[in-house]
C-alpha cells in the first residue's frame, strides 16, 4: 500500500537505519524515485526520520539539501510521528458550504487539538486536508485512509472506534 | 438459483457506508442460504442515492437506494432477487431522470462494470478505441481528435489533438505520456469517479495517445487523497499488462507502452503541469517558466504529453466512433461533452455528464433539485478554489468556456458547489487567499506575498479598519497578481476574490464580523 494513512499505531515499526536503507535500495533504480522512497519510509515508520535524508541522498546521488527539501515542501510528509489515528478533515469550499468550518471548530474543541497536533493521550492526529473528491457527500473526512462522508461529532467517533476495533 | 448483485466501492459510496452494506448482505444471505454473488462497481454518480444496491433481472437491473445495512432484511423479503417492490426501490437506473437525461461518453460504462476486469471491460466495448487507432496509425489518430474539438479538461481549454500533433512531431530518443491525475480543484470529482469505476477507460485513452505520439513508457501522477483511487489504477494496470493491452507489445501491434502511476504528497501546486512534471523526477514542486513548453522538453528533458485524466478518458469513444461524432455534441468552440460534477449545499449531488450549453440553472435547479438545507440560494462556485463565486442573476450563464470567461469566471474542471444563504462571500475571498498562501509554489512574489497581503488586508476590512481604503488595496493587489504571477495559482486566485467583492459587496461592509478559524 502506497500511503502512509494507512498505517495504524499497531502496523507501524519503529525507525531502524538498516531496515530503512534496505526500503530506499528496493525502489533506488525508479525513474524520479524520491517521492516513492518518502512515502515508503513513511508507510512503514509513520513519519520519515531526519537519519533519512543522507541516506536517500547518497542512494540517489543527490544533495541532502535536494531531499530535505522534497520532505519539507510536500504537505504529506511528517518529521515525527503522528498519533495512532490520523484523521484528515477536508476544509475545502464545497465542505464549507455544509458546515466544515463549525463542524472543526466542535472536533478541535471536543479533541482539544490544534491542527496538526496529536491529542494528548496520543490516541488522534487531527490534519486539514484540502478536497478528498467527496464533494457531494461533505463534510468529508479521511480516518486512517477510510473516507467518510457527511460528517458530525457521532460519525467522527464512529469511525475512530471501528478503526480502533 | 444465483443472484448477481451490484454494489459500488468508489471511495464516495465508501464515505457513506457501502462496506457496511456489504457486510450485512452476506451475512444475511449467509443465514438465508442464498447463493449471491456480489460485483463492487464504481459509482453511477447519484451520490444522495449511495449506496445503490442493484440487481441483475431478465427486465435488466433493478437499483434500490440509499440503502443502510439495516435495509438488507427488509430488502431480502421483498423479493430482492426478483427486482421486488420497496420503498428504497429506484427501478431501472438508466431511466432515472437524473440518468435519462445525461449524454454519457466517457462516464458510459462507470457504476456498469467491474472495475478491475479486462474482460468486463471488453464485454461493453472497451479497446475499441485501441483497435480504431491501430488501425489509423498515428497521423489518423491525431487527426481524429483534432477533429473531435476535445479540449483539455484539466482547466486550461487547450486543444488536445493541437498539442499531440506537436509531441507526434517532436524527435527525441524517448517520449512520455503523463496523465493529470492530481485533481487538486474543491467541488470535482469525476476524475476519481472514472479512476475507481472505469480506470481501464483511461488506460486505453493513454495507450491511444502512446501509440499515436511515439511514447514507450506513461505516469499518471495520482493525488495522495485519492488512496482508492490509486489503488484501482495498479490493480487495473496489472489486469491490462496480464492481457497484452499493456507492456511490450500492446495488442500484438509490436509497440510497447509501460504505464505506471505515481503518487503526488499533497501539495495543489503539484496540479499545475510543469510543478506536477519536477516532482515526478523526484523533486520539489518548483512551477518551470514556460517556454519550453512540456511538449517538447518536458519529463527529463524530454517531448512529453501532459493530458487531464477526462481529456484522455475522452479519447476511446472518440477513436471509436470518430471526431465529427464527438463535435456533434456541445456549442461554439465548447465541443462534446463535459462530466459536470454538483457539490456542496445542493439536494442532489453527483456526476452529470451531458453536451456543453446546459445553463448552471438548468443543472442546480432540473438536475440537483435546489439546495440541500432547503434555504435560498445565494452563490454558486464554479471551476474550483481558482473559479468566480457567481450570484443568482449569473445562474442563466451556459456551460461554455467562453460565455464563463465573458463574466470573469472559469469552467475549470467543472465542478460546480453550490452555497445557501448562509454563506458569507467576504470569508470566501479571505479563504481564497488563505488557500494560495497555503499553496503557492514560492518561486514569484505577487503570488507567495500578495496572498498573505490579501488575507491580512480582508482581515482588517472584516474587523471595520478603514474598509474603503483597505477594499481598494485588496484591488489593488488583485490586480499585480493577475499581472504579475508565472501561473494561475497566483494568477487566478483574484478570479474568486473579486467575483465575491463585485457581486456581493454587502458582505465586505466591515461590520466587525467574527473571523474564521486562524490560518494554518
Ligand atoms: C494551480 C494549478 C492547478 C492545476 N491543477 C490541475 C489538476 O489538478 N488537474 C489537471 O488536470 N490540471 C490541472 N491544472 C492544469 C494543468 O496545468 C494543465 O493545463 C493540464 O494538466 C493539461 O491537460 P489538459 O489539456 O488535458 O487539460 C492546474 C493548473 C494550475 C495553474
Ligand atoms: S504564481 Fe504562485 S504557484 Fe505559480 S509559480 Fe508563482 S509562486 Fe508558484
Ligand atoms: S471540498 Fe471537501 S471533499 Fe471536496
């Protein structure tokens, strides 16, 4: 699986050098391949480790500078871990019309998170994300990589239960 | 006796509990001791009527929708199997009004088949197209859709057949088909429908475009909010490479084309063609100026074909049937069909694919039934986070890129989001901004400072700070990033700042309103 929302806290590893050099080798000889080797670092660790960035660097030949900035430039990718849910809130216009924006202001409250942040129990990461293709069934939310549609405070913790599960 | 049953999977009808219908049903025919055997499709796209459960008849299929899996008892003893009566029962879906009044080019087998299968895909007059376009070679293939009028879907309105000509012509060891698969627009949707429901559509739409401009090896560069999406497309590659519709030798015609998709990482800006070609080869979504354009120094240097996920999905039906049969649907120099896509505070949402020309009344009111709180409608976006926030007297405008860009909007992707009274106009141009400085690439100043600009000085309009003069520098601004931004994500995001100030002024009237949520 490509995507780093997939990874619930139990599949995740923690970060290791060596196992993380053996991901960067197997995708090494792709055409462009810096941004597979991210997503495959983070779809293993949840988030990719600054010890990377020299590694993918030599791998590919190219300037530490070139790579941190790939990881910096990209919204996607996160320099420490993230909860053990991650939950993707779509703060685009066709959600707003249906009441994203209040709807966030109860979630941040109830969680007492900011955005990007974790609660403090670890349990939930809370990011904006701009349209998931939901459009017509808004409010829309990513939880770890499941999407569901016409969201509220109940459905929210619907869905982080039966992840949970 | 078994049953066949039709249930979607594309990540919409999943939003809205889809798995959970399919849970609930073999369980229940489990306990029932039927034999079902259930097809996941993609998405019809009438998306208040998810998850539509349909089932196969000697009358054809019988939809029942929305369906919740505490339905499925009642469904069973209704004689489900046999198209029975109930309350969720839709009929036939073809003859839904909402369906019966679409023309469906591109979208025609979407909600029909089963995505991952080359031999479903076949069975309803899939690689036609191919066929038609080996059989042409590559001048008659160009020249076909040069005949067709297909202009780009990904916003831009270029025509398509216009710029394969160029990349047919260019010489170069290598060349490159690229599908835009990054979709980044608010309100759209249609390419994630055809990439879950039909991804095989948009493979032989590419291969058509590899045979015909010279290319061996093709990406589609897949946002990474579209997991589902993303995954269909590997599992329909892998399906068409099995059947020799893709690798080495593509139906047996001695051309190899090697397709693959990669997955972008969430940055808009990754949309615009020449940031989505950097970070295929690796790096930062940095916008290139133009020229060279892409067509002829693009992916690593090289001639390369840069189409929407729509422009190509196009091209099977084309080959198919022929240019002129495609022109022959549309108006003015808007030719054959557009998959519209209905969004946001609207009753009925979803995927409408008919001939340009439908007016935006016509399609929120006849096609999406109002609004979906029942309230007044005060303001419709069209085209995305870059599109004009039109008003109700705007609604008469036809679906026409030249009527939208007579009243200073865009068609863009065609996504339409409709807003009720509710909606506060002088928050929606501060969101503009916002979304701009969020997004912009960084690499010109108009774009990367006038955004942050733009979303102080509506701030300080909306607190009562001097608005007159604070509202002329938000013009002010406008204007030099119109002017003054290498591309549109600079360049346009005025378009829905100044639709919201010319059309609703009342809502910038500095009345010390509460401001949204701090930016990110
Ligand atoms: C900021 C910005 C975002 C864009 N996003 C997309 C997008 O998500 N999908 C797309 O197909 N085109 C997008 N475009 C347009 C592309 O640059 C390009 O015109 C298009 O991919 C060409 O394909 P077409 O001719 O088939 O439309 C975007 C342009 C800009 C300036
Ligand atoms: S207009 Fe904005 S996004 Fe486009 S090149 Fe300039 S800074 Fe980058
Ligand atoms: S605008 Fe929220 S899913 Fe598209």
């Amino acid at each position: 699986m490509p995507s780093h929302e997939h990874a619930r806290g139990a599949s995740r590893e923690p970060w290791d050098a060596g196992r993380a050099a053996g991901i960067i080798a197997e995708h090494a000889h792709r055409e462009g391949a810096t941004l597979p080797i991210l997503h495959a670092l983070q779809e293993t660790f949840g988030y990719v480790d600054g010890e990377a960035v020299p590694l993918i660097a030599d791998a590919l030949n190219l300037s530490r500078a070139e790579i941190h900035g790939c990881l910096t430039f990209y919204h996607d990718f996160r320099a420490e871990p993230a909860g053990r849910h991650t939950v993707k809130l779509c703060r685009a216009e066709a959600c707003q019309a249906v009441g994203a924006d209040a709807l966030h202001e109860d979630v941040l409250r109830r969680y007492d998170v900011a955005w990007h942040g974790t609660t403090r129990d670890g349990r939930v990461t809370v990011e904006p994300v701009f349209c998931l293709g939901l459009c017509a069934c808004g409010p829309a939310a990513l939880v770890d990589g499941e999407p569901v549609g016409r969201l509220d405070l109940d459905t929210l913790a619907d869905a982080l239960t039966e992840r949970a599960a | 006796m078994s049953i066949t049953l039709y249930l979607p999977k594309d990540a919409a009808s999943l939003a809205l509990g889809a798995d959970r219908v399919a849970r609930a049903l073999t369980r229940a025919a489990q306990a029932r001791g039927l034999d079902v055997e259930l097809v996941r499709t993609g998405s019809r796209g009438m998306l208040w009527l998810e998850p539509l459960l349909e089932v196969a008849t000697p009358e054809g299929r019988i939809a029942y929708g929305p369906v919740r899996p505490g339905d499925i008892e009642s469904l069973l003893d209704a004689g489900l199997a046999e198209g029975g009566a109930h309350r969720l029962r839709i009929g036939r879906p073809e003859e839904h009004p909402y369906l019966a009044r679409q023309q469906r080019l591109t979208f025609g087998r979407c909600g029909i088949i089963d995505p991952a299968s080359v031999e479903d895909y076949r069975a309803h007059g899939g690689y036609r197209g191919l066929e038609a376009a080996l059989a042409a070679g590559p001048a008659g293939t160009v020249e076909a859709v040069k005949a067709s009028g297909l202009r780009g879907r990904g916003g831009a309105g270029f025509p398509t057949g216009i710029k394969w000509n160029t990349v047919m012509l260019a010489q170069a060891p290598q060349k490159y088909v690229v599908c835009n698969a990054d979709e980044g627009d608010s309100g759209t949707f249609a390419d994630r429908m055809l990439m879950e429901g039909d991804p095989l559509t948009l493979i032989e739409g590419m291969t058509i475009a590899a045979v015909a401009v010279g290319a061996t090896r093709g990406y589609i560069y897949c946002r990474s909010e579209y997991p589902h999406a993303f995954a269909a497309l590997e599992t329909a590659i892998a399906a068409a490479e099995r059947a020799g519709f893709l690798g080495a030798d593509v139906m047996g015609s001695g051309r190899a084309f090697h397709l693959e998709v990669r997955l972008g990482a969430g940055a808009y800006i990754c949309g615009e063609e020449t940031s989505l070609l950097e970070s295929l080869e690796g790096k930062r979504g940095i916008v290139r100026a133009k020229p060279p354009i892409p067509a002829l120094k693009g992916l690593f240097g090289q001639p390369t074909l840069v189409n929407n996920v729509l422009s190509f999905a196009a091209v099977p039906w084309i080959l198919e049937h022929g240019g002129p049969a495609y022109a022959a649907y549309g108006m003015g120099r808007s030719l054959g069909t557009l998959p519209i896509q209905l969004a946001g505070n609207v009753k009925r949402g979803g995927l409408i694919e008919t001939a340009f020309g439908l007016s935006l009344r016509e399609v929120i009111e006849d096609f999406g039934g109002g609004t979906g709180s029942g309230r007044p409608l005060r303001a419709v976006q069209v085209g995305g986070p870059l599109g004009a926030y039109f008003p109700d007297t705007l609604l008469d405008t036809p679906l026409d890129y030249e009527a939208f860009a007579a009243k200073k909007g865009l068609l863009g992707h065609g996504g339409i989001v409709v807003f009720d009274d509710t909606v506060d106009l002088a928050r929606q141009a501060r969101f503009a901004f916002e979304f701009c400085a969020a997004e912009s690439c960084g690499k010109c100043t108009p774009c990367r400072i006038g955004a942050v600009r733009g979303m102080e000085t509506i701030d300080k309009v909306l607190a009562g700070e001097s608005p007159r003069e604070n509202l002329a520098l938000v013009t002010d601004l406008c204007e030099v990033m119109t002017d003054g931004s290498l591309c549109a994500m600079g360049g346009l995001t005025p378009v829905p700042v100044m639709s919201a100030l010319t059309h609703f002024p009342e809502d910038f009237s500095g009345r010390g309103a509460k401001l949204p949520l701090a930016a990110e």
